[in-house]
C-alpha cells in the first residue's frame, strides 16, 4: 500500500476517534485544533499535482525540500562525495532542478569549484564576445549520409537511450511529450517502442539491442518484417543499433520474471513472467563486414532513415577495423553514439561499471581522428553520449568532435528523479524508475514534460551563450583550443595539446 493511502486511512481513524471521544470529552476537540493542520497539509498534498513527493509521501515529503531549501549548509553532507570528500554533482542536480522549473539558476558567491586542482576544464572567452539571440530557432544537425533517403535534422541535445521497463510509463510520456515540446528527438533505449513512445507524438530514434524487442523471432533472433512494419511509423526518424552501453559494456541485461508483465512482455516480443536475457552480443552479424551489411539491410528495409550504432570503445583495434570495413563495403552508417565509460544504468555489476569501458572524452577523441584519419567523418555525425549535463559539457564534446549531444541522467533529473538510488528496486519514490503503478501515478506527466522541455531548452541558451562568449558565431566552430584543463599546479594544456589533431586521410597508408 501507497503512503498517501495510509495516510487516508490513518486521517479517518483520527478524526473517527476524536468525534466519538468528544461525545464523552468535549474537551478533546482541542486534538483537532492541534492535529488538524497537518490533516490539511496531507490533503492539499494529495491533490496537488506539481511535487511527486509530496503527493506520493504526504507532510513526509516536505522535510525533503526542506532540506533542499538550506542545501549549501545542510544537504551538502547528505550527498555522495568523491575521495577527497568533494560533493559529486550537487552543484549540476541544483541546476538541472532550477532550469527545468524555469527559475533563476545563477548562483551567489561566484564559482563554486576549486581552480587549483588537478583535472579542473575552463573555456577561453573572447574580448570580441559575440550577441546571440536567444529568441531565435536553435540550430540543427542534419543527420544522413550519401545513401540515405531519408535524412534527419536532429537538435543539439536529445533524450538518450531509456527503455519502457525500466522506467514506468508515466516517465516514458512526460520524456516523449516534452521531446516534441522542445522538437528533440526520444532514444527509445532496448525495451521496443511501447504505445507509450508512441502516445505523445515526439521524435523517435528506434534502438535495437541485442535482444532485438519488438522485432525478434520467438528463437530471439532478428525479424526482417517486424522491423519493416516498425520502422515505417512517422514518427521514427532514426535507427540506433546498440553494440554496447557504457554502464555495462560487454555485458548482456535480464528482465527477471517479477517485472516481466504481460504489458511488457507483449511490448518486447517474449514470454510472459519468464526471465529474459539480453545477450552480451549480437546474432545478426559477428564481423565489422557484416555489420555493414546489417546496417545496409537496416536501411532498404526503414526506407532510406538514418541508421547508425552505439557503443563504448573497448579494444581500439576492432574500430578500425569497422572503418576499414567501412572503406571495403562502401557502407557507412549515418550516424555513431559514443557512450562513455561513465554513463549510467538501473543496474549493472560494479565491476563494469566502475572498471570496463573507455570514459567520454578519450572514447569520442579517439572515434572522431580515427574517422578523420580514414577520411569517413564527413559522412558521418558523431553523437556524444554520457553525463552531459551543461551547456559547458556540450562545449567541451564537441570541441571532441561531438555534432550532437544525448543525455539522460539531465532529463531523468527534469521529470523528478532525486537519485534515490532504487532504479534496481523497483521502488523509486517519485515514480520515475518503477512499474510500482501507486508510485508512478505521482508523476503528473502535464507538468513534468514541459519540465524536460525547460531543461532542454534552457541548457541549448547556456550552450549558445558560450559559444558566443568565445567569439564564435555557431557551434562548428568550436575547437580543441578553447578548452583548457589543469594538469598540475604549474601546468595547463589546452585540448590541442592533449588530443593532437589528425589530418583527414592520414591512417589510409
């Protein structure tokens, strides 16, 4: 049983038992003067449609914002904090919670990082700064190559791969709605398209992982004609293929029984209340040469879309060879997600997610002056995926070689999520991460989706505003050289120096 209900039944056996106690004790109403302000507060909680705490935990919820009020003297030693006991994220939770409430989210006091120490990313601004106007439309990416029909202009910042499943419905619909509010698109993430995607009308980039849901075999193979029949919806602009994530690269999920209902289980194409494997690989191709053709195969089938894949770099070795294969076939996907080492999942063995996988930074380096190198990257856009959260994060992916950014801890963040750390638990309190439909039923998708579109929306202004800051008049001009990092005390480099550039053509011999 929810809270809230407990908090009814709990409220109608006080006020039962104050009204027959008054029929012997008329003092006793004196009780109710005292209990019942906190009766009204829990109600007024219950009704109201903006705090998913509060609604789901009535009067227990607010001593959560209450400590959130007084954050810079109290919530600081309530948060995670990194071996030198700095507190991780808390300054970007507070920025993320402020845009996309649409409330000032400038800061008193001036920066709140430590210049000096090791590791430490700034950005050279420019006398000549530039004007930007933020009433205008953002600018796109156009994302498809030679060979495809269809070509997709995508926004800067999207919604990253989060699948139906692990989040509940309510959270899949606030994310889509808002993805066509602020005209982004939506990565669907493994689990299928659920009617959920489908309902609010945002852009789709369709994932196909290793279990290939919603267009698998009952043998759990690849389905040509279940994919044909998905891929033609209108409002699937892109297809991704998943290689890897990189919370848990190399590394297959499970959807156990208990979560396995038959609303998912029908979404997924599998049995009900069984559990069911992803692989750690795929079985529609084992080679970089037969990637191509899957990819190729992918795309006379989608009718021209976008197709492109994502992975984690792990063995530097084998991304070479998807270029020579590239270089061979004359297929090229459209697109290639970078995700990092770094990035997030509901649950995954600390081992991989601390120990396997190259971080963002190194991973998108590599991809992008690889690409370059075998002269491909004019045929491809590179998609950077893994704790993007600011404008300044944009920045420094795509002085990297990023053309697009995804995120998904950011938009997590802007439905509600407070880092509960129950995504694994199924007992997410705000109703984000769960299929615990008395907790998901707290997230009131009207409200939070126009939260995703703030969020989005306000970090794109934040990005644009730096890139005018250095004197540059768009995004493609940002370079390796306006990003500078502290490597000791006495030493910095900017990212020139640190990821040398790589002149188009140069691997071919």
């Amino acid at each position: 049983m929810k809270a809230r209900e407990y908090f009814i039944i709990f409220s109608i056996i006080i006020i039962s038992l104050i009204a027959i106690g008054a029929q012997y004790m008329p003092s006793i109403w004196w009780l109710f003067i005292l209990i019942g302000p906190i009766l009204l507060i829990g109600f007024s909680d219950i009704l109201q449609k903006k705090h998913t705490i509060n609604n789901n935990f009535p009067v227990l919820g607010h001593f959560r914002y209450l400590l959130e009020s007084i954050r810079p003297e109290i919530m600081q030693y309530f948060v995670e904090t990194d071996t030198e006991g700095r507190p991780i994220n808390r300054i970007f939770r507070s920025l993320i919670y402020q845009r996309a409430k649409k409330v000032n989210d400038t800061t008193p006091f001036g920066t709140q990082m430590d210049v000096y120490r090791n590791g430490y990313e700034w950005m050279n601004h420019s006398m000549y700064a530039k004007h930007t106007d933020l009433t205008k439309e953002h600018p796109r990416t156009i994302i498809g190559g030679t060979d495809c029909t269809q070509p997709y202009e995508a926004s800067l910042l999207n919604i990253s791969a989060m699948s139906f499943g692990s989040l509940s419905k309510n959270a899949i619909m606030a994310l889509n709605r808002g993805a066509k509010i602020g005209k982004m698109y939506h990565n669907t993430g493994e689990g299928a398209i659920s009617p959920y995607h489908q309902s609010e009308g945002g852009d789709l980039t369709w994932q196909i992982g290793t279990g290939y849901f919603g267009c698998r075999t009952p043998e759990g193979n690849f389905d040509a004609q279940k994919f044909k029949e998905k891929a033609a919806l209108d409002q699937v602009k892109m297809i991704e293929i998943k290689i890897s994530q990189g919370a848990k690269p190399g590394h297959g999920g499970i959807l156990p029984a208990a979560k396995n209902t038959p609303e998912i289980a029908n979404i997924r194409g599998v049995e009900t209340h069984t559990d069911v494997h992803s692989p750690p690989a795929h079985s529609a191709f084992n080679s970089a040469t037969s990637l191509m053709r899957f990819i190729k195969e992918l795309r006379e089938l989608s009718d021209g879309k976008p197709i492109g894949f994502k992975l984690c770099i792990g063995r530097t070795s084998e991304f070479e060879e998807l270029c020579d294969a590239m270089l061979s076939t004359g297929i090229k996907p459209d697109f290639i997600t970078i995700d990092g080492g770094e990035g997030g999942t509901g649950a995954a063995p600390i081992e991989f997610s601390n120990s396997l996988g190259m971080p963002l930074r190194d991973g998108l380096v590599f991809a992008h002056d690889t690409l370059v190198g075998y002269d491909l990257k004019k045929n491809i856009k590179i998609i950077a995926s893994g704790k993007i959260l600011t404008g300044f994060h944009m920045v420094r992916a795509f002085a990297l070689g990023a053309d697009v950014c995804n995120s998904a801890r950011g938009m997590m963040m802007s439905i509600g999520c407070i880092q509960a750390l129950q995504c694994n638990n199924n007992t997410c309190p705000v109703g984000v991460a769960t299929q615990n439909k008395s907790l998901m039923k707290g997230l009131n998708i009207d409200d939070k989706s126009q939260r995703v579109a703030n969020f989005h929306h306000g970090t794109i202004n934040s990005f644009l505003e730096l890139v005018a800051a250095a004197g540059l008049s768009h995004p493609d001009e940002i370079k390796r050289t306006h990003i500078n990092r502290r490597i000791n005390m006495n030493t910095v480099k900017n990212y020139e120096d640190l990821y040398p550039l790589v002149k188009a053509g140069s691997l071919l011999s």
